[in-house]
C-alpha cells in the first residue's frame, strides 16, 4: 500500500465511524496538528503515530518490507 493510500483508508475509516480529528487526537495521544497534516498528506509521521492511530479506529498496521536486489 503506498502512502497517498493509506491516508486515504485511515482517514476514510475514521469518517466511516463518526470520529472526528479532534477525538481520534485525544483518544490516541496524537497532537492534533499532527493529525491534520497527516490526512493532509503534508505530514510524515512515525510508525508509532501510526500505530496509535490505527489502534483506536480497529485497525491493524502491517509492515512490508521488500527486499530489492542492488544492480551492478
């Protein structure tokens, strides 16, 4: 999933459920500005931001690392 989508699923997931930034920043501990410029996509926030974000919307947060082989 690249980051433009997952903004947009998060920010989908909290609409979906009623929540409002101001709520989903309190609830998870994440400042509000931080919130904004995330579902902004101004925003480059940390797996823990992440996290906790998911975590109060019901979410699970996987992480895929590919492995890419150098070129010579």
């Amino acid at each position: 999933m690249h980051f433009t989508e997952l903004i947009k699923t998060i920010k989908e997931r909290r609409e979906t459920l009623h929540v409002t930034q101001e709520s989903l920043a309190e609830l998870s501990g994440v400042g509000l500005r931080t919130l904004k410029q995330f579902e902004s996509g101004k925003g480059n926030p940390t797996l823990s931001t992440l996290q906790k974000i998911s975590d109060v919307l019901g979410m699970e947060l996987c992480l895929k690392i590919k492995n890419i082989t150098p070129t010579k």
